[in-house]
C-alpha cells in the first residue's frame, strides 16, 4: 500500500510539473498586433480564467494551450457574455475591429458551446 501511494504522488508532482500555463499578449496598437513587440504578457495562466487587464487593447494572443481549448474575446471587462466579438479554439491571435478588446477568457480543454 505505501508502494502505491507513493507511486501515485511521484506521478501526480511529475504531471503536474509537465503541464505549463496558458499566455496571453495584449497589443496596443493594431499595426503591432501578432508581429511586433506586445505592451502586456501574462504566463502560465489557468483554464476557466478571464484576462480583464485596464484599459483598451487592440489586439490579443492566446498560446500555449491545447488545440481543443475555447478561447473568446469581449469588448467589455469581465468577458460577460453579451460582450463577446470573437471566439476560437488552440492558439490564436486577433485583432480588435472597431471597438477595443478588453478581455479573454480561456476555457478549459474539451469545454465546447
């Protein structure tokens, strides 16, 4: 039984040590988005998360994440769901249209509406 326990904690700290946080750029200006330098980064974020930084973005990118994880984009703070513009799934990144992003909400893998 101590075999056993002890086998399930090693594999679960080596999981858990293999799996990295979602990153999201913000871009604050349109010409700059996906291609220059981003004005704000956040790493190793969670799922089922909001990124609701202040202020007006005119670009974000999502990365690090699975292929199968939702993300979506608001113009509005809090990423309520009026507020939506945008939403896609695996690593992408977008450009504001013509009002200003202002968060993302990365959904956990598998969670499709």
């Amino acid at each position: 039984m101590q075999f056993t326990n002890a086998f399930l904690v090693t594999s679960f700290l080596v999981f858990i040590s293999t799996v990295s946080g979602a990153s999201v750029n913000y871009y604050n200006s349109k010409e700059a988005t996906c291609g220059g330098s981003p004005s704000l980064e956040y790493r190793n974020l969670g799922c089922n998360t909001c990124v609701d930084p202040p202020g007006d973005w005119w670009g974000a990118e999502v990365f690090d994440i699975d292929s199968d994880q939702r993300i979506s984009m608001h113009n509005e703070d809090n990423c309520t769901p009026a507020s939506q513009v945008g939403q896609w799934y695996g690593n992408t990144c977008a450009t504001a249209g013509n009002t200003a992003l202002r968060s993302v909400w990365i959904a956990c893998a598998g969670q499709r509406l």
